[in-house]
C-alpha cells in the first residue's frame, strides 16, 4: 500500500516540481513585458532583430483619435546599427524640424532626445536620433517616462517597464 501511494504522490511531485522551476522563468518574462523577435533579410543577408515594449498607460485625448498605448522598439541590423521607434496606433506625432521628446529614466532628470520621422512621411511612428545613448541608459533602467507630442492633442506622457530587457 505505501510502494502505491509513493507511486501516485511522486507522479504528482513530479509535474508540480517542474512547474516552480518554471515559475521564475514565467513571472520574469511577465514582468519585463518585452516580446523578442527576428526578421531575415534576405536580399542583404543579414538577421535583423527587435525588442518591443508596450506603454504601461494610455492617453485619453479628443480629436483625431489620440493616442491609447504607444510602444517602444529596439531594431539591430548589426552590432553599429540600432534605432529606436515609437509608434503607435491611433493619433499622429508631431516631431517636425528639430522637434524633441522628452524622457526620464527612472527618477533621472528630464532629457530631450531629437526625433525624426520615417522616410515614407508618415506620422504613427517617429525614431529616436541618439539610439545608441538612449540604449545605454535603457539597459540599465527599471522604467522610462517618454512625453511625445501628438498632432491637435499636445504631450502625453507613456511609462513603459524595461526590467529585464534581454538585449546586449
């Protein structure tokens, strides 16, 4: 009788046993809220790699259609090219000549970072100019504030979570 009830104990041990070595694994990748993907161009032959993060918050705004949720995106091509986007998918940014963003990592000061648009013209996602720097401090951030301008709706301020970011 004990052989048969060690038996059925330890096939329930073993998968619960296997689910708390996941778990820290499982709460990790909740938390960092950081999706990881890759993209193979094959006319350059080359593996381009992103890390994308939602804003923890959304902008209520009026007319047109303001911002919800913004996300932010890391893109590599190679170790010397990176460039860091915000898009987003309702309301239009307004980063025109020499327009800036301002973002504070964690309880840092306030920085402006220039920003420019996409070569197509198009207004639902601007690039961050000194990708490197902001990377830099990214990395080593538990959260950054972005305060982008949007056309007819002004600034909102998105906070996204960055722990954890897998990328070196």
């Amino acid at each position: 009788m004990a052989r048969h009830l060690v038996r059925i104990i330890g096939h329930g041990v073993r998968p619960l046993l296997a689910a708390l070595l996941l778990l820290p694994l499982l709460v990790q990748a909740s938390v960092a809220g950081w999706d990881y993907r890759q993209t193979r161009d094959e006319m350059r032959g080359i593996t381009v790699s992103f890390a994308s993060v939602v804003s923890d918050n959304g902008a209520e705004s009026s007319w047109p259609a303001g911002p919800k949720r913004v996300q932010l995106t890391l893109r590599s091509r190679n170790p010397k090219d990176l460039s860091v986007d915000l898009t987003t998918d309702s309301g239009h940014f307004a980063c025109f000549d020499g327009a800036a963003v301002a973002v504070k990592f964690d309880d840092g000061p306030v920085e402006d970072y220039q920003c420019d648009t996409p070569n197509d013209g198009g207004t639902q996602q601007i690039f961050l100019i000194d990708a490197f720097g902001f990377f830099a401090k990214l990395k080593r951030s538990g959260k950054v504030t972005i305060e982008p301008t949007f056309f007819g709706n002004g600034r909102h301020q998105f906070t996204f979570t960055t722990a954890g970011l897998g990328w070196t």
